[in-house]
C-alpha cells in the first residue's frame, strides 16, 4: 500500500499555487487546504467591518474580532474542490477580487491572525494525505512535511496570469495595476517580521514561468511518486 504524506506548498502569489495543489488532491485523493484562501476570508471581514481601508488599519480592533471569524471549507462536488465560508456565508468569490487582494498580505502580517489560521491549518493535517498551499506551509504550518515545494515565476508572468483570470471573471481592472499588486504583495511577504515567505531549505523550487498547466502537474506528480512508493 502506498503511505499517506504531507505534501506543503509554498511560493509567490499567482504561481498557481492552488491550482497545482486542488488537481494533485484531487487525484491523490487527498485533502486540498487552501490557506490562502483563510487569510483573504479574514481580510474580506476586516474589508466588510470597515477595519481596513486604504487610509486606515485598526489592527487592535481586528484582533478583538478574531474569535467572531469562523471559517470552513465546504466540499462543492460540482467543482470538485471546497470551498470557502465565513461566518457561515459562501465568499469564494468574493475573496478572489483584486480589492481583497490588495490588503490580504497586511492582514496576513498580523502574528495573532497567523496563529490562530495556523493552529487551525495543523490540525487540519494531522492524519496526513493532505496537499496545503500557502506561504510558510513548509516552513511554520508542516516542517516535517516529507515533501515541500516551492513555487516561482517572473512578476511580469504572474501579473499576467492574473490580469486573465480576473478579466475572464468580468472585473475591469488594468494589467498594470495587478502587476502594481503583484509585486507589492511580494514585498510585504518576504518582508514581514512574522513568518516571511522563505524558501524551506528542503524545498523543490519550480519556476513555472515557461510551464504549462499540464506541465506543471507532472512534473509535480513525479515528485509526489517518488515520496508515496510501497511500504
């Protein structure tokens, strides 16, 4: 039989990240937790509650709020992936907006955000045979995950690849403000003071730049062999 294992995955912003990670579940048959996908919920509450703002944050009063967030992904058999829902509500869609975007890493500087999302995302994995994406799965959530990848490519890339996904969802917004996104998002999490997306030091780094989707699965697939041969 093929044993279990925890596969983290870490990287830049829109390195498609979640979309390696849902189809490697999703064959795997195992768990996909979308961490991002918690930080961007709490930041779309901070957004709802008028806590931040482009001229103000109240991180104090974020902080009080904590234990009024609940978060839970719900399994959408349509889609084949869960979904997220905050304080009840579906708001997968809500949190993908480039508005959502533009504060998440501020929000996700938090330490007290991050412990609590990350005591959550631990249990999550505890029995293994779950793929976990995010910033510091790798490095802070799972350190003795038996395989930690890290993902990479050029800004220019990235904000591309943004720009379409959004612009096919029907948002008006300019490339060149999503690269303006991009490459501030980059900044504050490689910068931050509490947990700084690093790369593990036994981290796979993959530069997708010149992948294809197709591409990057299997060359993630044969990673994943490699750690999940009979025992």
């Amino acid at each position: 039989m093929e044993r279990k294992i925890t596969i983290a995955i870490d990287g830049f912003s829109s390195t498609g990240k979640s979309t390696v990670a849902k189809e490697l579940a999703r064959y795997l048959g195992y768990i996909y937790v979308d961490t991002g996908a918690m930080y961007r919920a709490v930041s779309l509450y901070a957004l709802q509650q008028k806590i931040i703002g482009k001229d103000h944050f109240e991180v104090a009063r974020l902080i009080e709020e904590l234990p009024n967030i609940t978060l839970q992904f719900q399994y959408n058999e349509k889609l084949g992936f869960a979904e997220m829902h905050l304080n009840g509500v579906n708001v997968e869609k809500e949190i993908r907006t480039l508005e959502v975007s533009g504060y998440v890493s501020r929000v996700a500087e938090i330490s007290e955000v991050r412990a609590k999302l990350v005591q959550q995302q631990q249990e999550m994995g505890k029995n293994k045979g779950i793929v976990m994406d995010g910033r510091d799965i790798g490095t802070v959530v799972f350190p003795d995950a038996e395989l930690k990848l890290f993902m990479t490519a050029s800004p220019a890339t990235r904000a591309q690849r943004r720009f379409d996904e959004l612009t096919a969802k029907g948002d008006a917004v300019h490339y060149d403000e999503v690269l303006e996104n991009v490459i501030q998002r980059d900044h504050i999490d490689t910068n931050r003071k509490d947990s700084p997306l690093v790369k593990a030091e036994d981290a796979i780094e993959i530069d997708n730049s010149y992948l294809t989707r197709e591409e990057q699965f299997d060359a993630v697939l044969e990673l994943v062999s490699e750690f999940t041969k009979t025992i």
